[in-house]
C-alpha cells in the first residue's frame, strides 16, 4: 500500500447491512418485500405515487434511526487524515458515510434525506414523509418525489466518478453484489486505466474474478483493518 495516494473506493447495501439496513438482493429478489419494478422505477412511480411515497417516507424513518457501524467509520477516519486524493462513491441513498465521518463522499444513486421539486428542480434536504403532499419550500407546488436514481435514470456525477478513477492508484469496492451497472463496470474501468484493484465483500460477487484481490468477510471487521494497513 507504499505507492498509494489516489484513492477511489465504491460502497453498495453491504456496509449497511450491520447498521440494520436490509441488502437489496435478498434471495427472495425483493427490496423490503416490493418488487424492484413497483417502487424504483419512473413508471412504478407514475402508476402509484402513494406506495412509491410511503416506502420511502418509510426508508427515511429507517435511516434516520439507523448508526454507522465500524466500517464507515474507518472511512471516517480515512477521509480526516488522507492527504491523497479521496472519493467515496456510494450506491447507498443512507447517510452513514457522512454520520461515519467522512466528507469526500458521492451518492451516485441519490438520498434518501434529499427531496427533488420536479416542478422547479429544487432539491431539499428532507427528514420528514412526503406521502402527505407537503408542497416545495421553494416554488409550493406539490411536485416533489424522493430524490433517487430509479432504474432507467442517469446515476448522478458519471464524469466526475470516471475521471477519479482514471487518476486513481487504488480502487477499492466494499459490500456490493456488482449486479448493477454502471457501477458494476467500474472494475474493468480501473484496469484498463492500470489501476490496482480490491474487493471487500461477506462472499464472492459477480466481478470478484476481474479483481486484483478479494478478502471476504464482514465489512465492519475488514474495513478497519484495510484503513489500519493503508494509513501504515
Ligand atoms: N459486509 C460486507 N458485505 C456484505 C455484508 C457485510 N456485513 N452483508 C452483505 N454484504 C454483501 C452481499 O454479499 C452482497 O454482495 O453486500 C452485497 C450487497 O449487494 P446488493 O444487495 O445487490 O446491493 P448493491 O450492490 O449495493 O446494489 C446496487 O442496486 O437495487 C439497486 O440502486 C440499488 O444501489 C443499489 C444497487
């Protein structure tokens, strides 16, 4: 880890799991006991926004009520002390990241805690439910839905997240199944950019094998040990 300054790391549901946050792909194939179609998509959405609402009011409340468990903070402690180049790209809409102490951080499918006014394109932060209605603080229509990158949306900040990893020395993807691209494609991007490239995950995810190096096991043990090792 001598030669290490840049550093792009990738985190999906797995470094939640053991804050109480349930992983997507669950061997039932359901999020919260919905299919993934009925509540983050933009036609689920247009054909019951009240369900769409209330799942998310009730993912919200989840958040809210969740804590950071040892691997964001490890991250935390990472982002204060790193005086290399740092991005932390997150597939989660949670804000344990930031709670763990870490700034450098990019939610690439949006928050949980963010509203988004589609009629002025206002963006909120929000910790309350929105299945009331509740019109924008800033124009007072009633347009606002959660603001989340659904299936068939852009993630937020593609240039950004590649140009950081094409400056990158190491990439690191922690709790992430690698179902989902493009984050599931990052990998092969490092590579072809000569990137060195690890895995922390509790078992083998579908990219495992394009990978430098897999360590399995629990995010919240390997995690820590990782930030120990690289801050050496
Ligand atoms: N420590 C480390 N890894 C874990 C842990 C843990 N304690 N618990 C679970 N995992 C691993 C699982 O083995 C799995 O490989 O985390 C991964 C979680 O995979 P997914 O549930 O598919 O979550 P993620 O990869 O973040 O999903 C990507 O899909 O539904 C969309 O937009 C949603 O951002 C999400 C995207």
């Amino acid at each position: 880890m001598r030669d290490i300054r840049n550093i792009v790391i990738l985190t999906g549901a797995g470094i939640s799991a053991e804050s109480g946050l349930r992983t997507f792909r669950a061997e039932d194939g359901l999020w919260e006991d919905h299919p993934v179609e009925e509540v983050a998509t933009p036609e689920g959405f247009a054909r019951d926004p009240d369900l769409v609402q209330r799942f998310y009011d009730e993912r919200r409340a989840g958040i809210l009520a969740a804590r950071p468990n040892a691997a964001h903070e490890a991250l935390g402690r990472l982002d204060a002390s790193w005086e290399g180049e740092l991005l932390i790209v997150t597939q989660n809409i949670d804000d344990l990241h930031e709670r763990g102490g870490a700034d450098r951080v990019l939610h690439m499918h949006g928050e949980a805690l963010s509203v988004w006014c589609t009629a002025c394109d206002a963006r909120h932060r929000w910790t309350g439910t929105l299945r009331d209605g509740p019109p924008c603080p800033s124009c007072g229509q009633v347009a606002m839905r959660p603001d989340i990158v659904w299936f068939g949306e852009m993630p937020y900040q593609m240039d950004r997240i590649f140009h950081a990893l094409s400056g990158a020395d190491l990439f690191l993807s922690i709790g992430t199944s690698g179902a989902v691209y493009p984050a599931a494609g990052f990998v092969q991007h490092a590579r072809e950019s000569g990137v060195r490239t690890l895995e922390l995950n509790l078992e083998t995810s579908l990219g495992s094998r394009l990978f430098d190096e897999t360590r399995l096991g629990r995010a919240s043990e390997l995690v820590p040990l990782w930030v120990d090792e690289v801050l050496g």
